[in-house]
C-alpha cells in the first residue's frame, strides 16, 4: 500500500519526523536545494532580460540522480507534502520540488513547522496549504539580484582592481569597514584631563565648576581646580531613586549571533552551524528532538503555548513573585518572520537535564538560548540607584553606585550578564567628608572602535541590510574574498578591499550603499506581501544598473600589475603578478602576445598522522580549486580522504580517522564524536 511521501531538506531531520508520523508517512531529504539558476543567456544570468526576466532553471551539479529518486518516490505516494524550512528560502525549494516533480495542485501540501518536536510536528499536518507564490517570488528576486550584480561586479572587479567579487549585501557591509577604518584613521586625540577625590568610604569624580559640566583640556587646568579645593568637602545632596532593570527580548539571528560571540567566543558562522543542529535534532536516549525552534528569524514573538508553560516553570521554580510579562516591539516585523523567536522547544528540558547527550559547545548556546527565552518571561530586576553630590569652592563631585533589591530575571540570566553592586554608604545633606588624596588623571578621546563580528551583525540588522541568514555568510566571504582581516577579533580591511570600495563607489555610489540596499529589502518585502510585481523591480533596477556597469567597464582605470623583478624566458618582457581564480600567479606582461606563466613550485609536503587503511602518511593537499583536504600519500593506489584536519586518533567504532572541527573531535565516517 502505498504511502503519503514528506519531503525535507536536511537529511538528519528525516528519522525523528517518520517516527512522530507514524507508518502511513515516508520521509525523505531533497539535501537542501536541488535546483539553481543556469548561466545561460546573456551574461550568464540565467534569465530572458527581454521576457520580464524569466529565470531558466537547472538541476545543481550532482543533484540529477536525487531529483530522479524524489519523482520516482513522489509518483509512488498517495500524497507529497513539502516541508522545508519556514522561511522564504524553504518555500522557494518546496516550489523547485513542485515543479521539477511535476507535482499538480492536487498532489501535495506545504506543510511548516518552527520546531521538530512531535506535538508540533503532528499538529502542522492538520493545517497544511498551497505554495505561497509571492514568498516565492520575493527570494526569486533576491537570487537574480545577486546574481546579476555579483557576476557583472565581480568581473568587473576582477579585470580592473584584482578583487575577486562583488555583492549587493557584501560590497556594502565592506563599506561600512571601510568607512569605519577611515574615520579611525582621521580621527585626531585631544587631551582631556579628570579629577577623583578619594574619602575614606567612596572616590567621587569632579562633574561642575561654577555651575558649568567641567571640561579641563591641559593638566595646567586641572591643577589650577586643585590648588583652590580645600581638604573638606560637604555632601549637599543624596539621592536615592528605585529602577528597574528590564529583562531582555528573546533571541532573533543576530542577537544569538552577537551574544554568542561575546559571551562564549564563537564566530557568527559556528553558531549557526551549532544552532542548525540544535533545531534539526539531537539524539535523546532512544528519541530524536528539536531542542531549539528554527534559527533564522527577526520575530521575537513567542507561542501561546511556550508562554504559558514558561510562566507555570517559573512559579514552580522560582515563585510567583518572578513571573513576569510578555514584551513587545514597536519594531516592524516583515511576512518572512511570521514565525517564533529563537526559543526552547519545551521549557521543562533544562540544559542540565541534556547536558550529557550534547558536545561542550552545543550545551553552551543551548543554555544561553534556553536561559534568554525563560528570562524574557520573567519580572524586570529592581535596584536602588544612589547618587552622592559633594561640594567644594564652587565645585562639585559626584560618586554614584546601586544596590540590587530584587534579582528578577537576573535569577536565570545573571552568568550572562554583568550586573556588579556598589554600595555607597548613607550619608545626609551637610555631613562634613575629608579627603584622603585628591589625583589628577590624563586621558586622550579614542575614535570609534573597529568592528567586530557582534557589532558588524547589530549594524547591518539596524541599517536593514541583508537578513537572518545572510550575517553570517555575508562575513565569511569579506574574509574568505581576502578584502578583510580578523585581528585581535577586529574586522580590518585589506589594501584589497579598500580600493574595491574606492571603485565601487566611484562608478556605483547611487546603488553600493546603505539606503538603496535597505531600500531594496523593503521592495522584497513588499513583494512576499504581494503589494510589489516582482518583475517590474527587476527592470527597474537592471535599467539603472547595467548603463552604470557599461561606463566602469570603459572608464575605470585597471590597476597596474605588480612587477616581479624577474623577464619572461621566451619574450624577454617583464614578468608580472596576475590574480586569477585559484589566487595569484606570475605572467608575462606580453598576454596576449606571450602566454607564458611560471610553473608554481610544489610546497613541502605536510605530513599530518598514519594511514589506518595501508600504514603510509596521512598529507595536507589541495585540490584544484585550491581547497585544503587529508588524504593518504599512496594515492591512487590508497584512497583514504577526509576535508577535517586529522587528530591521529582512530574512531573506536569503526577504526575510521577522528578529525577536528569547530572544537569538536568527531569521526570521519559514522557518527561517533569523542566526548
């Protein structure tokens, strides 16, 4: 008999969902996408610019055979149901599976669920429906602007600066480290001076002179408000006020992402891989669960449901005094955040309580999610804030500190977050203080610092450029691209990615900046709502761009090569350093006249541990694309390979090599990871 047929797109969900389904359901991966544009027609861009940008669409390299045995599955099934992940990206690869299945109206369902859990699961097929076809469109168009300015940019840049591409979120999110490493390098310090009287019991800062905000430039200043203070100083005000400390949202994407690389050290791109595997599925006892709903999200809204059991945790835990309130947002949430903030599947499953069937680094973000989703819901924290006002010839100093009189949210969140007391002793208007020491202290104005990952990921986020699942992805390639560096956590640009934000700007400042990009996501989200024609954005565009694009290709001036010192053997001409796609090479200067190129001499080979299949070494090796992999100096008589560096230990399962990755040592072949 035959069964109703779900597809999803990751391969480790498809246990835990046949399971909670039931035997009538068969669950199979489609391994993500299965189809992307061709790069056909003009350009390459894989679309008919004369016939509203009609996109042509072919399989991805190596996934024929899979779509092959999805249609063969699909055409054996009483029902297909498409269940990719809830986001415009799920849905635009449920409409590639519709299409290149043949699926008709009547043969599937598109069916979304925020978190793997059975209830939720179960419940997501009782309320299933068509294809959203405007949430469609809306990533088409996101994938045929990338398209079209990351090939035409990029060829652009490759031709004329040596940079290796260009990108609609990339270029500008490049700017923004640019422009930030500009102002540093601009800025001039200025001296300023302050001065601290210390008593017994506090230190107190100078704050007025005459009854104006003190600003003391040169240490002649400073020792000038010295020499006229006397040792006593009388306290003319003390204040006292209560204020709350108010609870944190829930996570979306980029606060996970900022919290985590402050607080736990992670780069934004582990915790999105940690974060994937939290949502898809960790092995509990005999049962598979979601512990965490899906990762990519700007909602910070949370279920009925998951309030509910939050608040009923948090009195039988904590009390009813701790029970807090559901806080809102007046920032605007877009269709394609339909969905929940970044939140525990179940709040009764405590980290402590999984601890033991996750690696150390999942266990950390699953108990900073964790404790952020419950701390949200809990009472705002309440602290006594104190100020001390003291006075001296026309001057005064203030010493402040505040007292924590109920920990409130604190009680769960307090690992996380710094909240240190300092408490000031009681004093009353007119008591007398004598100081034990009063120091004068230099100091300079900084400029603004570099970015990190974390305050990269906070601006892009305010400024509307890109979303959830670009942050990550987008700093990986400003890296990977070599037009920035991470220094001491840093974002640096490279000489690199300077100029190519110099000639983007130069030729493309109307479209390469902040408010067209934001502009631009605007527009995609007026699509997916279905107020825009998403075709009609695209002509828009394309007529401004492509005469731009035209006019840097004429006028932009091509970087000069770098000379090598050396002359080409076969013409004599100067030899030169070339950037091609697999990174730089020497050249004759004489192409196309001469097309001699230096062979590269081969690097020493780095041996990593032994084979365990025929004894010989394990070596460091590049394939042609220059990506590192492992694999046995024998080749081709011994073909063992891994991508993950080698730690020279063997699985005690099935005697395969353990690598490294992500601070995690897991095997090569089956599942095992040493704990």
């Amino acid at each position: 008999m035959s069964k109703n047929l779900v597809i999803v797109e990751s391969p480790t969900k498809t246990k835990a969902i046949e399971k909670y389904l039931g035997s009538e359901y068969k669950v199979v991966s489609s391994k993500g996408h299965i189809r992307d544009l061709s790069t056909s027609g003009k350009y390459g861009f894989g679309v008919d610019l004369e016939n509203h940008f009609e996109p042509k669409y072919e399989p991805i390299k190596g996934k024929k055979k899979d779509i092959a045995t999805l249609k063969k599955e699909a055409k054996a099934s009483k029902k297909v149901y498409l269940a990719t992940d809830p986001d415009r990206e799920g849905e635009a690869i449920s409409w590639h599976l519709k299409d290149a299945l043949d699926l008709k109206d009547e043969d599937y369902e598109r069916v979304v669920f925020n978190e793997i859990t059975k209830g939720v699961v179960k419940e997501a097929f009782n309320h299933t429906r068509k294809i959203d076809e405007d949430l469609v469109h809306s990533q088409e168009t996101r994938r045929i602007l990338d398209r079209i300015i990351g090939f035409r940019l990029s060829k652009l840049m490759q031709s004329k600066t040596g940079g290796k591409s260009a990108g609609r979120v990339q270029s500008v999110a490049l700017k923004l480290i640019v422009d930030r490493e500009r102002e540093i390098q601009a800025f001039n310090e200025e001296e300023y001076w302050t001065i601290t009287a210390k008593f017994k019991e506090i230190s107190a800062d100078l704050d007025t002179i005459n009854g104006n905000k003190a600003e003391l430039k040169t240490e002649k200043d400073a020792q000038d408000v010295i020499d006229k203070l006397d040792k006593e100083f009388t306290i003319s005000n003390y204040e006292t006020k209560p204020k709350k400390k108010a609870s944190k949202f829930p996570f979306i994407t980029s606060t996970m992402q900022q919290e985590a690389i402050s607080k736990l050290g992670f780069s934004s791109k582990k915790t999105m891989q940690i974060a994937q595997k939290l949502y898809e599925g960790i092995d509990i006892e005999s049962d598979t669960v979601g512990l965490i709903t899906y990762m990519r999200t700007d909602s910070i809204r949370l279920s009925d449901e998951f309030i509910k059991s939050g608040y009923a945790f948090i009195e039988e835990n904590y009390g009813k005094d701790y029970v807090g309130y559901v806080k809102t947002s007046k920032k605007k949430e877009n269709v394609q955040d339909a969905h929940e903030a970044i939140r525990p599947s179940s709040i009764n499953r405590t980290p402590d309580s999984v601890k033991q069937y996750l690696t150390k680094d999942e266990f950390k973000l699953y108990e900073l999610i964790y404790a952020r989703a419950l701390a949200s819901l809990m009472k705002d924290a309440k602290v006594n804030s104190t100020t001390i006002t003291l006075e001296n010839n026309n001057t005064t100093f203030k010493a402040t500190g505040q007292v924590l009189v109920f920990d409130g949210y604190l009680k769960v969140y307090q690992k996380f977050e710094s909240s240190e007391d300092k408490i000031l002793p009681k004093y009353k208007a007119g008591d007398k203080l004598v100081s034990d020491e009063i120091i004068k202290e230099q100091h300079f104005t900084k400029p603004l610092a570099r970015y990190t990952e974390a305050k990269l990921i906070k601006a892009m986020e305010e400024l509307g450029i890109g979303r959830p699942s670009t942050y990550s992805s987008t700093i990986t390639t400003l890296t990977q691209r070599g037009y920035v560096n991470i220094s001491e956590k840093k974002l640096v640009p490279t000489e690199i990615g300077i100029t190519t934000t110099d000639k983007l700007q130069e030729f493309f400042s109307n479209l390469i900046n902040v408010k067209y990009t934001a502009k631009m996501e605007e527009d995609l989200d007026k699509i997916a709502e279905g107020k825009k024609v998403w075709y009609k954005i695209l002509e828009s565009f394309y007529k401004d761009f492509e005469p731009e694009v035209k006019n840097a290709f004429d006028n932009m001036e091509k970087k000069q090569d770098e000379l090598t010192g050396e002359v080409c053997p076969n013409c004599g001409k100067p030899m030169v350093i070339k950037n091609g796609k697999y990174g730089k090479f020497e050249a004759c200067s004489g192409y196309p006249d001469c097309k001699y190129i230096k062979p590269k001499q081969k690097s020493a080979t780095v041996e990593v541990c032994k084979c365990p299949k025929c004894g010989g070494m394990i070596v460091e090796r590049k394939t042609k694309k220059g990506k590192i992999f492992y694999g046995c100096g024998n080749f081709p008589k011994c073909k063992v390979a891994v991508w993950d560096k080698p730690n020279g230990e063997l699985c005690p399962q099935c005697h395969s090599l353990l690598v490294e990755k992500d601070d995690v040592i897991k095997c090569s072949s089956c599942y095992y990871v040493k704990q």
